[in-house]
DNA sequence: GGAAACGGCGCG
DNA sequence: AAAGCGCGCCGTTTCC
C-alpha cells in the first residue's frame, strides 16, 4: 500500500505571475501581479545562479513563470536539475493570440460572442520566425509588455475561457517538450543495431550492407543491366520502360501494381534503402548518445497546432525500430495512444450523438459499421478518413456520403469547414486556434477566375486550389482540435507523474542524474500517443495516470458531451541484463 | 559549386 | 501517379 502523494490539483487562491527577463548583464524577476516587485536573479551568464533562484522561489509559490521563450530559457534550468509546474511562452502565445484576434473569421456555432476585428498591435519582436536578436526577444521591459498586451488581446478572443485553456496548454507543451528533450528516449543502440543486421544483412565497410546488394543484384538481373542506377527514380524509371514495366513513377504503390520479376526485389531494395538512408547505422552514431535519442520537439511547430520536430527525425521513426527503446534495468516503458483520436474529436465537437454512439466501444471504426453505414470495418476506416481529409474519388469518395446520411451533425461540421476554406475564409480549432488566411497570391487567382474574360484553364485553375484549400481548412478543425485534446491529456498527465514521483523522493535521492529524469517522466510523445519513463515500482500507478489523464481531457474540452477516448496502453519490459 | 526543387517514403 | 490532410528527411536532379 502507498500512501497516496498530494494532490497536485491543490486549490490555490492565486498564482501568482512572475516574469523573468533580462536588463543589461543581469537577469531580473518582477512580479506581474501587484506591486510589481523587482529582483535581480543572476548575472545573464550565470545558469546555475539562474536556476538556483528559480528553484528556490518555485518552492516557495509555484509560481506561473513568464518568459520570452521556454526554448531558450528552461533548458538552462533543467541543466540544472530545475523543473517548474507552468510557465507562459510569450513567443507561442503570440502567434495564436495575434491569429485569433486579428482574422476575419466568421462565427462558427460554438462561438460566445461576435469577433473583435479591430488589428490588434502586435510587436514585431515576438513574431514567431526567424528571430534576428535573440537577446532583444529576452529583454525584461519587452517581455513586461507583451504579456500585458496579451492579457489584453486573450480577453477579446471570441471565447475567452477556451482561448486561456488553449494559451495554458499550449505553453505547458512548451515544457513538456523541453523536458523530454532533456530526458532522452532510453534507446538500446545494440538492439538497434540487431534490427538493422536483420533487416538489412551484415553491414559491410565501403558497400552496401549484404542483403542489400543482394537485392540490388537481382534488380540488376531482373533489367539486364548490371550497372542500372536504383537510386535515382529517372534513371530507374527509363530501365523499367526497357523491360516492359510501364509505370509513371518509380514509387512503391504503382511498382506494387505490376507482375514482373523487377518488381519484387526492387520494392525490397527500396524498403532497405529507405531503412538505411533514414535510421541505419549513420543515424545511430549521430543521434544516440549515452543510451538516450534526444530529438528536438517544436510545440505548435505545424499550422495545426501538432508539434514539429527537428533533427532525427524523431516524428517518423519507423514501426521496426520500436523494439530498440527499451526501459534502463529496473525501470518500465510505459506506451500508450489513443484509439481513432480525430473522428472521436469530430464527433464530440459537432455534438454529434449518433456518432459519439457510434465511438461507444473501444473501436469507433466497428462502431460506424454497426450504426448501418458501411459494411465492413475497412469501409468505416475509408469512410471515416476520406470525410476528414476530403475524399471525392476512389473508394473513399463513393462512401463518404454514406456518412452523410448516418452523422449528419459531424458531416456538416467539416462540410462547412470546407466551403469556408473554398470560399478563402478562415476556421477555428475547438479551442480557437485559427487557420492561417489564404495567399495574396491565391486571392488574386480566384479573383481573376470569376471575371468574364477567364479563360477555361484559369477558371479550373482557380477551382483546383479552391478545392484544395477546401481540404485543408476541413481536415484543420479536426487535426487542431485533436491536437488541443493531445496537448490537454500531456499537460495533465506531466502534473499527474510529478505527483506520482513526489513520494519516490527519498529514493530517487540515491540515484544519479538529474532530479526529473529519476521519477516517472514523459520520454515522447507523436500526436496521439505517448511513451514514460518510469521506475518499476511505479508502472502500475503511470499507467492508471495516463487513463485518468486521457479522460481529463475528455472533460476539460467536451465536458458531459458523452464521448471517450479508448487508450491502449502497454507496460514494456526493459532490456536484459 | 551550392541552393532549391523533386520524387519518394516514413510517421500520425 | 494518388484517390484524401499534416509533417521531416534522404538522395538526386535542376537551377542559378
């Protein structure tokens, strides 16, 4: 039995605000709250006087840190062992605040109050990139300023108060994603490297690695060329024409496509070339250190809201290297991702009950099935897909109104979304992060299409890219919203496990590393799914966390809205020995 | 000769 | 040569 840690929901009169900045050679606190207490911190030079401040003054009132920018400032402070509970990220508030109050979107049914479209000014320092002083952005009168300016700007957003939960988690995020770029991805650089020799054959110094060259002598057979290029898709495409395989392209679903001898071991060459290229054994020298993956994760790095990465290609490791993360000994990796995340989110947002029925059991595609739309789960899946993304032709187009008729209230949702966009009008997440507007350039095109003297190609022109526009603000509402869900379910599940780690202190004390990294902690984290850390003692209570923390979410987006959100969750087995 | 575009493919 | 969204990264080709 463990004694249940402290409630980190505890009911706080106020917290209090207080920004950190930087004056001349120093760096000074003020307190943004009342008063306006003034206190010099550290020499700007000085990490360990900065963190140690901090510290301090997080223990004593777990303050809401305002800063320029949590990229530049909390990975000094995790350096130093310091974590903090919450921060505001002036330079991620901005963008969504400076979108949200100065587009012309137009209401959407969720919408409290009409909007504000008076341009609100916004200085030109914290516009999101490139950065040209990173010092100037630091500046502690520029940082009193714009979160002044902002308070100001939140409270003209069409919905205040879901505009401050999408300001909160997405600073949240902010830290999340610094911390986990401290903490690394355990990564076993062994069993890597068995994936890799398994996959790919022996590595050889000066060649390719053998089941490689293996496969590149059999497409070389296959052409009758012994020394055709496979590497380069024109030279490819001219010797595939050569032997009769009439293919458009060089990529895999056409290739897939054709009955001739290339075709099989070219598709395996291009699989371990891509294996190689991307994750082979170059990769794991550059980007494994000490056991651990450190990707750099940028929050709010995709139009959407989804988070970024650069470097490593943290977002796309592939599905085979999986196995290569593994716990340190005595420690578990906890998994889990959520079920369909974006239809549940469609289905919740529009309100939608036929569908949130639909979305009862753990798999929302079965669901569709039952509910008479489709006949089989493969269908749903297509369906499902094609209504999001925008689907006309194929498959996915013949059943998308099938949908139509079965969940009109979600269907209508992105229709709209899609003739808003087509119409080059702006649309909102949930919680109000707004799409960007359309290109000057793109104006301009549907302009010169609707007046008389367009030519036939322009006019088609012109209704191409609307129709493309159409698809992307339709698939926006859905993917943001979902990434409103995802960012929620983390930031709750970040002050979850510091709780949970809060009783190990005493423990964790004898250990080595820095403070956070020896309690349950978040290690990744791609969209709808996320990977912790955790001594074994604990994996049992992450993963009770993880749950509770995925049906907080629930609440704290779609309140009593009947709709959950199914999580698979794993406890993984460390490496031996 | 280097930057930008392209084709391709991994992830959600 | 995807149909149907959003990314990052690789090797090659094309552009200047």
């Amino acid at each position: 039995m463990r004694v249940h840690p402290r409630s980190h929901r505890g009911v706080r009169a106020l917290t209090p605000s207080v920004a950190l900045g930087r004056e001349g050679d120093a760096v000074v606190a003020v307190s943004l709250d009342e008063g306006a207490v003034r206190e010099r911190v550290a020499d700007a030079a000085d990490g360990r006087g900065l963190a140690a401040w901090v510290s301090q003054r997080e223990a004593r009132d777990r303050p809401r840190w305002v800063w320029s920018d949590t990229a530049s400032w909390y990975p000094r402070l995790l350096e130093h062992g310091v974590r903090v509970e919450r921060c505001d990220d002036l330079r991620l508030r901005h963008r969504i605040l400076h979108h949200a109050v100065t587009s012309d979107a137009p209401a959407h049914p969720w919408d409290a109050a009409p909007l504000d479209a008076e341009p609100a000014a916004a200085p030109a320092l914290f516009e999101v990139a490139p950065r040209a002083d990173e010092s100037a952005l630091d500046d502690l009168a520029a940082t009193v300023a714009e979160w002044r300016a902002q308070q100001e700007l939140g409270a003209r957003a069409i919905d205040p108060g879901r505009m401050r939960l999408l300001l909160a988690a997405e600073s949240a995020g902010a830290l999340v994603a610094a911390e986990m770029r401290a903490a690394g991805i355990p990564w076993d650089a062994r069993r890597h490297d068995e994936l890799l020799t398994a996959a790919l054959g022996a590595r050889r110094a000066g060649g390719l690695p053998v089941r490689m060259d293996e496969a590149a002598a059999q497409v070389r057979e296959a052409l009758g060329d012994p020394r055709a290029s496979l590497d380069s898709p024109p030279k490819l495409l001219r010797a595939l024409r050569s032997v009769g395989v009439f293919v458009d392209s060089t990529s895999k679903w056409e290739l897939r496509q054709h009955d001739h001898p290339v075709v099989a071991p070219l598709l395996e060459y291009k699989r371990m070339a891509r294996l190689l290229a991307a994750n082979g054994w170059g990769w794991l020298d550059e980007w494994v250190h000490e056991g651990r993956f450190r990707p750099v994760y940028i929050p709010g790095g995709v139009v959407t809201g989804r988070w970024a990465s650069s470097g490593g290609g943290a977002l796309q490791i592939p599905r085979s290297l999986r196995e290569a993360v593994r716990a340190d000994p005595g420690w578990r990796i906890v998994s889990a991702d959520v079920a369909q995340l974006e239809p549940r989110v469609l289905a919740a947002m529009a309100r939608d009950e036929r569908m949130a029925r639909a979305a009862a059991g753990a798999d929302l595609y079965e669901g569709v099935v039952a509910s008479g739309a489709v006949s089989t789960r493969a269908e749903a899946k297509s369906a499902v897909l094609g209504a999001m993304y925008g689907a006309t032709q194929g498959d996915a187009g013949r059943l998308v109104p099938r949908l139509r008729k079965v969940f009109p209230d979600a269907m209508e949702l992105v229709d709209a979304a899609a003739r808003t966009g087509e119409d080059g009008g702006v649309v909102r997440t949930w919680l109000g992060r707004t799409s960007p507007a359309p290109e000057e350039a793109w104006r301009q095109l549907q302009s010169e299409a609707s007046g008389a003297e367009a030519s036939a190609a322009l006019v088609a022109g012109a209704r191409r890219t609307a129709r493309d526009r159409g698809r992307f603000t339709r698939n926006f509402i859905v993917q943001g919203s979902a990434a409103e869900w995802s960012l929620a379910w983390l930031a709750d599940l970040r002050l979850r496990l510091t709780a949970l780690g809060a009783v190990s202190e005493g423990e964790a004390a004898a250990a080595s590393g820095p403070a956070f990294a020896r309690r349950p902690h978040l290690a990744f984290f791609l969209h709808d799914e996320v990977l912790v850390h955790t001594p074994e003692a604990y994996a049992e209570d992450v993963a009770t966390a993880i749950r509770a923390a995925a049906d907080s979410a629930g609440r704290l987006l779609f309140g009593e809205f009947p709709i959950d959100f199914p999580l698979d969750v794993h406890i993984e087995r460390s490496a031996a020995k």
